[in-house]
C-alpha cells in the first residue's frame, strides 16, 4: 500500500517536473524569440541608418539630438535673457574660428589660432553694445591683431627660410576667418541687441533651419537631378524645390504671428534666406572641397563640426538685418 502510494506520490513529482520542464522550455523559446527579434530589429535600425547616412552624409539620430541641444540652448537665450545670447554667441565663433583656423593649418595655410580666436571673440561685447560700429572697429582690430601676430611669427628662422610658406596667403587666410565667422555672426548679436530686434534673429534662423529640413527631406524623397554636383553632389533641384516652398511658408507665418509685419514682408526676408543659405552651404562645400576634407570637424556626432551646421547661418545674418533694418527698425 505504501509502495503504491508512493508510486503515485513520484509520477505526480514526475508530472509537475516535466511540466515544470516544458513551461521553462516554452519560457526560454519565447525570451530567445524576443531576443532575435530585438536584434533584428537593431540590424535594421543599423542598415537603415547607413542607407542614411551614405545619402545624405550625416548620422541622423545623432544630429538631431544635438540639433535639438544647440536649437533650445539658442531659444532660452534669445526669449529669456538677450544677455546670454552674447555668450552663446561668444561659445560658437570660438569653436568654430578655432576649427576652421585648424582645418585651413591642416592644409598647408599658416593660421595663427590664438590671436584668431582671441580676435573672435573679441567682436561680440562690441557688436552687442555698440552696434554696427562696434562690430566693424573691433573686426578691423582683431584683423590687425592676427596680421601683426602673423608677422613677428614670419621673424623666427624656420618660417623665413621655409619657401613652402606664403605670407600673402596665411594673412589673407586668417582675415577670412575672421570675416567668414565673427563678422557675419557679429550681425547676429547686432540685431538681437538691437530693439524687437532677438524676433527677428530668431526668425530669421527658425527660415534657415527650415529650408535645411526643407531640402533634406525633399531630397532624401525625390533627389534626381544633381545641383552643383563638382561641388556638393548630394544637393540636388528637387531639394531645393522643397526648401523654397517650406522657407516661404514659414516666412509668411512667422512675418504674421511672430514679427507683426506684412504677409510678403515674410517672403522677402524668405526669399533672402533661402539666396544666401544656399550660397553659404555651397561655399562651405567649395572651401572642404579645396582643403580636400569631409567635415571642417568631428566636435559635433552626427554634424561634423560647428561650421558644417552655420554654414547656411552666417551668410544669412547680413541679408536678415538689412531686412530688419528696412522693415522691423522703421
């Protein structure tokens, strides 16, 4: 009696271990299951972002996350505190005078980086205080201050007997860099000092910012016919299209609801935009093009550097404070 009833106690046992057995089968075949899904999923997450990144040249994820970074850290200073504006400004052609200094150095060009960034920086109280006048003394100081340097660094043996070095040509690299990214980005800080003048720099930023998205999804989409393709081969006239009718969209609108100003008031600070946007990013392309680089260079994932994502930006800034000027300052 004892034997059956222990017979019957250990086929139970039996039962529930192979039970057991199964449900811990079926639960590992269920998490394997997730697992290969997950990894193919993240395979495809992969493709999709090289397919990406080969059509348009940027890693898109990490764009976009440092887009959103630099696009608030630039909204609260504009909305907030105008003051601050000066130092993100400040941040910005640091940075972006030092990489382009670099990157020209890289190419033979004998750039003084420390005057050079010295002599950005420099412009952005002047601009910020004193107006245009301001910008333009202390652009013409910074210019004298790199030539100078640029000189008595000439003095020293190893550059004055080197005859692969061209003093023309490194004075006349250093001014553009300071031409190219503290007096164009000095108009910024002008107009945003300037009276109502932060809606206007925010609007004129919020057009470019669009007419990039414009063309890039536009492109991405429908890209065929190649804009300037020895230049930049990935811009194309569809993009280009979509960058015309999304920056005029939001010109109209922001010229109503932010500006306060006549719908075709929107159209020409649009219109502006989307001519010197265009110039900036195909000059940018032009000048890597020449110093045979992809990117100016790799601070920013995703951007390359600073000057790869103000290329658009600071050819802009002039053409939206002449049109500040003539409508938002009457």
């Amino acid at each position: 009696m004892a034997d059956g009833t222990n017979d019957d106690a250990s086929t139970a046992t039996d039962r529930i271990r192979r039970k057991a057995r199964t449900a811990r089968d079926e639960v590992e075949g269920r998490i394997h299951e997730v697992e290969e899904r997950i990894h193919d999923i993240e395979a495809r997450a992969r493709e999709m972002d090289a397919r990406i990144e080969k059509r348009v040249g940027r890693n898109l994820p990490k764009a976009l996350l440092f887009g959103l970074i630099l696009g608030f850290s630039l909204l609260f200073s504009l909305i907030f505190v105008t003051e601050l504006f000066m130092l993100f400004g400040a941040a910005l052609v640091v940075f972006t005078s030092y990489e382009l200094a670099s990157a020209l150095r890289f190419a033979g060009r004998d750039v003084p980086r420390i005057p050079v960034v010295i002599a950005a920086v420099g412009v952005i109280a002047p601009a910020y205080y004193f107006g245009a006048a301001g910008l333009w003394w202390a652009f013409l100081a910074g210019a004298a201050l790199v030539t100078v340097w640029r000189l008595v660094e000439q003095l020293r043996p190893s550059l004055r007997n080197d005859p692969a070095v061209s003093l023309p040509t490194d004075l006349a690299a250093g001014i553009f860099v300071l031409a190219y990214v503290a007096l164009l980005g000095g108009f910024a800080v002008v107009m945003t000092a300037s009276p109502g003048g932060e809606w206007w720099t925010l609007a004129y930023l919020i057009i470019v910012i669009c007419i990039d998205i414009g063309a890039y999804a536009s492109g991405l989409s429908f890209g065929k016919t190649p804009m300037a393709p020895r230049i930049s081969p990935k811009k194309t006239w569809e993009g280009f299209a979509g960058a015309v009718a999304v920056a005029l969209l939001a010109g109209v609108l922001l010229a109503i609801f932010m500006l306060g100003e006549a719908w075709w008031v929107g159209l020409i600070l649009a219109g502006a935009m989307i001519i010197t946007a265009t110039v900036g990013d195909l000059t940018e392309s032009l000048v890597k093009r020449d110093l045979g680089i992809k990117d100016i260079s790799t601070w920013l994932p995703g951007h390359g550097g600073f000057l790869d994502r103000l290329d658009s930006i600071l050819p802009s800034t002039v053409a939206a404070y002449l049109v500040y000027l003539a409508f938002g300052a009457a």
